[in-house]
C-alpha cells in the first residue's frame, strides 16, 4: 500500500483513541479513502490486516455505507441528493442537466476525467432543495439553470488547470 507519510500518521494516531483497534474501521476507511480516492481490494486488506480483522469485516462497513467509493472518481464529485423533498423540488431534472453537461452517466467518470455524479440520501438541507454537494461546497436551491452555471463554472476551472 502506497499512502502519503501524513496518512500513515495519521492512521497510527487514530488506532490510539480506540481500546479495541476494530473500532477504528471507519477513520481507517476514510483516511484511506481520502488519501487514495477509493477503496481498493488492495485498502480494504491492508486496513483489516493493520486492524487484525478479517477483509469481510470491512466489505461489510464499505458496502453499507455510500460515502466509500469502490472505484476511481473524476476529479470533481457532484452529489445530488435524491430523497423526497429534492426529487420533489426538482432533484431529477438537476440530475438530467449535469449528465448532458458532462455526457457521463450515473456515477461514471467523464470523458475527460473531470467529473463523476452520484446520487446521495439526504444533505441535510431538505427546506431548501434540491441540494448538490460539488467536492466539499453545498449548494442549495439549485434548478437547472443553477445546474448550468455551476457546469459552466467547473469547465472553466478545468480549462485554467495545465
């Protein structure tokens, strides 16, 4: 497992607040995350070796969970959530928009490597929906021409990078 000197600290660190090391599972299966993208066969062995688990023990926390990734994502990760009140307001048609924008589909990689979109469960912001999270930053009320914008925005800051 190739992970960056910060990350190994910081796991070594984690596995500290726990009087039973299984409990730091999930840290372990962000930082992991965070550093790599993903969640590799490869992450999820090494993590249950450095915890002294089985790897079914943490297939089972990886496939439950939708915040760990399974695969590679673009370097931009659009969320849309699709509980009730955004699909109400309009989730779905947002949804539609940022898939001709980027011509990729549900939870694919662009072309260019740019972008992946998801659907999640609940952003916590169900009054002001349809709610996207694009990396870290939410968004709320966002329609489809918001969705345009926001496109627009994240082409153009891929145009700036070499």
């Amino acid at each position: 497992m190739n992970l960056k000197p910060d990350t190994l600290r910081k796991i070594d660190e984690a596995i500290t607040h726990y009087p039973v090391k299984r409990s730091a599972a999930l840290p372990l299966l962000h930082l992991v995350q965070e550093d790599q993208g993903y969640l590799s066969d490869e992450a999820i062995e090494w993590i249950a070796a450095r915890l002294e688990l089985q790897p079914i023990n943490l297939y089972e926390l990886v496939t439950f969970y939708p915040m760990f990734r399974r695969h590679p994502i673009g370097r931009r990760h659009i969320r849309i959530c699709r509980t009730l009140s955004c699909a109400l307001t309009g989730g779905y048609p947002v949804f539609e928009e940022f898939r001709r924008q980027f011509g990729c589909d549900l939870n694919e990689v662009s072309a260019d490597g740019e972008v992946t979109i998801e659907f999640v469960e609940c952003l916590a912001s169900c009054g002001s929906g349809p709610i996207v999270m694009i990396d870290d930053d939410l968004y709320e009320n966002v329609d489809v021409a918001k969705a345009r914008v926001l496109a627009d925005k994240i082409k153009a800051e891929a145009a700036k990078r070499p």
